[in-house]
C-alpha cells in the first residue's frame, strides 16, 4: 500500500520544516524512499525551509518495513483475524515478521548497506544531508547511529514528524543529537 499523508501528516510535515529553519539548517541534498508519504514529507518540509527544488535520491531501500499479510488492515482487524498477542508479538519484536513480511531485523538488513553506501559518503564528505523516511526504516537507522541493542531500539520511541538532528564525527560516530519532537 502506498497511502498519501493524512492531514494531520501533513500538519507534521509542515511543522518539522519549520523546526528545521528555525534551527537555521539548509540542506545540501535529501534522501527519501519510493512512497508517496515520505516524498510528500519532504516536498513539505523544504518548502517550509525555502529548499524546493534540493537534489534527492529516492530508493526503496528507505522503505517502511513491508507488513505482508497484515497489510491494509487496522489493528483492530489484524487482531480479530490472528489474536491480540499474535499481532503485538509481529509489530513490536525485532526478528519476527508478520506472515509475508519483513521484521524490523529485516528492515535493518535492507536499509543498513544504503545508509552505508550511499548516505553516509554524503555526510562524511561535508554535505548537509537530509533523510526522510519512514518510523522503521528510520528506526533502522537509529539503531547504528546510536549503538542500541535489539531490545533498546524496540522501545526507543519515535514521533512522527518530529526532526532529529545528528552530527557526526569523521569516524561516522555521533558526536551530537538534538531531538526537535
């Protein structure tokens, strides 16, 4: 499925945009995934920034986390169909995925080797660079820039719409993060 915001994600977007000036950031070049919620959130933000227009690189490997079988349905559904405690173990576990779909553990091994070859070179070269994508494969992200274990990422909580904000050092260590949520 590849749903458009809703209009609170676009309320989001538009304030994380403004957050980002706020903080005087520009940006040199922005990565994104293949969805049209992710293009969409970033179309928003940079035209909050005054950034239309910024290079981007859209690739699939910036995807949210493919749900299988549980896809298109609402909780309360996905409940119905396979239990509660089924469908709770699928959503919050790191190396279990939902029939036909990816885990979160998946969801690093997809997204990882992209940030390594193609986001972290930008980043490392000096280039302002923005990523906006998706609750797990950001999740994904997070998870090495900020060292978490499997249990910790899983309850690392992540705002939609809400910037963070990390610099890194040459070795690609972080050297600071500023939550905007």
């Amino acid at each position: 499925k590849d749903p458009d915001l809703t209009e609170q994600g676009i309320a989001e977007a538009k304030e994380a945009g403004r957050k980002l000036k706020a903080q005087g950031l520009s940006f040199d070049i922005a990565f994104t995934s293949v969805l049209l919620r992710a293009q969409h959130t970033l179309d928003l933000a940079l035209a909050e920034i005054g950034q239309t227009g910024l290079p981007t690189r859209k690739d699939l490997a910036l995807n949210e986390r493919d749900y299988g079988d549980l896809s298109g349905l609402n909780k309360d559904d996905a409940r119905k169909k396979w239990g509660e405690e089924q469908v709770l173990i699928w959503r919050r576990s790191y190396d279990v995925p939902p029939p036909g779909g990816e885990s979160l553990k998946d969801t690093l091994a997809r997204t990882l080797p992209y940030y390594v070859q193609e986001i972290l070179p930008c980043v490392l070269r000096g280039e302002r660079t923005l990523v906006a994508a998706h609750g797990n494969s950001l999740r994904a992200l997070i998870m090495v820039l900020e060292k978490l274990s499997p249990e910790k990422i899983l309850k690392r909580e992540l705002a939609t719409g809400a910037p963070v904000i990390y610099r890194l050092n040459a070795d690609s260590t972080v050297a600071s993060k500023l939550d905007l949520a």
